[in-house]
C-alpha cells in the first residue's frame, strides 16, 4: 500500500507529523492511504492516483468540516465524491450519519495510533503534579488553570492569540509556562507530570451553530446532538500521548464520552463531572500517587499493545481487502 502525505492546513508540530508511515509505504498492491489534509484541499492527487483500485483517506478532523464554514471542505470530507472507498475517522459519530447517507460503510472509526518508536518504556520520576496544553476556549479550560495553579504544574500553549477572543486579556496568560515547544519536549514533561486534564470535545460558537444547521439531516447526527448547548464531540491527541507518557488522564464527561470507546473508566483513566471537583482531585491524586499507578500502567500498556502505528497500518490495510 502506497502511503501519501501532504500536511498543509495541519498545526506544524501535530502529533500525526511522527507517525513515519514511509516507513510502511509500499507501491505494489494497487492501494493507496492518503494522510495529511492537503491530500483532499490540492486537486493533484486526487488526479494522480485515481487509478489505484482501492483508495483510502485518514481524517483527524471530524466533526469540524461541518461548523467550520467552509461548504466546499465539508463535501470533501464527507466523500461527496465518492472518491474514496474507505475514510477513517476519530469520529464515531458522523461515521454512522455519513454511512447512513452514502448507504454504504465507507466511514470507519479509529483511534488516535501513537508511533511505538518514540515509546519510553522505562519509568521517570513524577516532579509535577498536574498539566494542560491546549487552547482556551471555554471557562473550563479558565478553570483548569485555576486549579492547577497552585501545585506543581505545567501549561502549554501556541500563544494567547490562539484562544478565544473573549478568553484573551483576563491576566490567564501569566500561567503558561511553555509557548509552542516541540512535541518530543512536551512529552519529557508529560513522562515527568502525575495527571493531565483534558476534555474530548471542542466548544462552539453561535456562527459555528449556525454552520451545523445549514447541512441537510444535520439532526440525525449524534455529534450534534447538543449543538445547541455550544458544544461537540471531538476526541484529540491527549488521550494516547498522556497513555503512552504514563500520566493518569483526568477527563471530563460529556453527553458522548468518547473517550471511554477506546479506554476503560476506573481501570485505565478518570472521569470527573465537574470543574470545581478538580482542586480536591488533584490533591488526592498527587498526594496518594501510589493508589493511581495501576491505572496508568493499565493505560499504557493497552496504548502500546493496541494503538501503535504499526497496527493502524495493518488495519487499514484489513478494511481495504474486506472492500
């Protein structure tokens, strides 16, 4: 299976930037893995491999194209078409919407897969008790800062001007402690870290409301089954790179709970429902770190078993024969 990656439109240190799929890239089989949004934005190489006899498209965007505001992106992403015979997904949810519109299992669900040649299987010394990365877009990434402050902590941003307008100027910004390092940095700070604080869903706007409900059956779409609350499913990278770092994920629930398709709650991460739970979590936490480390080798060793680069491939390359 030949593999073809082009990563314009994607954040310049993205995880999926290390996944070094040359290393499985084969032109021999007729097949073809596309991965990168600049594969379906630049025309070229839907025309130069149109020919290949079975071709696939990894999406890691899902279900942004369709609140984002771009008409155009959005059909391309959901194969309009027909291009594609596979599109794999870290969208559980427009996987079925799509499928149910082109009436055929084209859209796959997956997961978040971590390159296994960047684990570090020996264990570090915890020296921080708590991180976020990530932009501030809602008061519960302001609330994550607050309870974060007062441990040892880290927080990792591109910047205050990535954040939400009205997120901006509040006296937040003093508590980043790393603007836009590089990912093998964060991850010697995470391996270093007890707890990292995340959410597996992104904060909308009433623009972006609007963007949803302009889609025909955006209704029968279960990510936006509570787009009127300004909020949809989106499961990220912090998952599997705080599995592999062997940090205890501390997630909040939401209405689809994501997270929980790839990751058992209790045995291998910890869900909490509300924001001001948190500062007493972290103390419990961090101070009876002994009681939690079960958990986090639970969690590593099905992120390196299960989720790696290496079985992605083989995956992808079971769905494409099953066509």
């Amino acid at each position: 299976m030949l593999i073809v990656e082009d990563y314009d439109g994607c954040y310049s240190d993205a995880l999926e930037k290390y996944f070094n799929f040359n290393r499985f890239s084969r032109d021999d089989d007729g097949k073809v893995l596309f991965h990168g949004m600049g594969c379906i934005e630049k025309p070229q190489y839907k025309e130069r491999y149109k020919n290949y006899s079975k071709k696939a498209f990894i999406n890691m965007e899902h279900p942004a194209a369709w609140y984002g505001g771009n008409v155009e992106y959005a059909h391309r992403s959901a194969n309009m078409d027909k291009y594609f015979q596979k599109i794999f997904t870290i969208c559980p949810y427009t996987c079925e919407w799509l499928n149910s519109l082109h009436k055929r299992n084209i859209f796959i669900p997956t997961y978040q897969p971590f390159n296994e040649e960047y684990v570090v299987k020996e264990k570090e010394e915890k020296i921080c008790d708590v991180i976020y990365w990530g932009h501030v877009s809602s008061p519960t990434h302001l609330s994550f800062i607050d309870a974060m402050k007062d441990f040892k902590y880290n927080f990792l941003s591109l910047g205050s001007h990535e954040w939400a307008s009205e997120f901006r100027n509040r006296g937040y910004e003093k508590y980043i402690t790393h603007i836009n390092i590089p990912r093998v940095q964060m991850w010697d700070i995470l391996r270093k870290t007890k707890i990292c604080l995340i959410t597996n869903h992104a904060y909308i706007t009433p623009q972006h409301i609007n963007n949803v409900k302009s889609f025909r059956d955006w209704q029968k779409c279960e990510a936006f089954s509570h787009v009127d609350d300004g909020w949809v499913p989106q499961y990220k990278t912090r998952m599997i790179e705080s599995a592999v770092s062997k940090t205890l994920m501390l997630v909040k629930r939401n209405p689809w709970n994501i997270g929980a398709r790839w990751f058992e709650p209790d045995k291998e991460f910890i869900y909490f429902d509300r924001d001001e739970e948190l500062p007493s979590l972290i103390e419990h936490i961090s101070s009876n770190w002994h009681q939690y480390e079960e958990i986090v080798e639970n969690a590593f060793i099905k992120a390196t078993t299960k989720y790696t680069v290496k079985n992605f491939i083989n995956f992808v390359k079971e769905n494409l024969d099953d066509e």
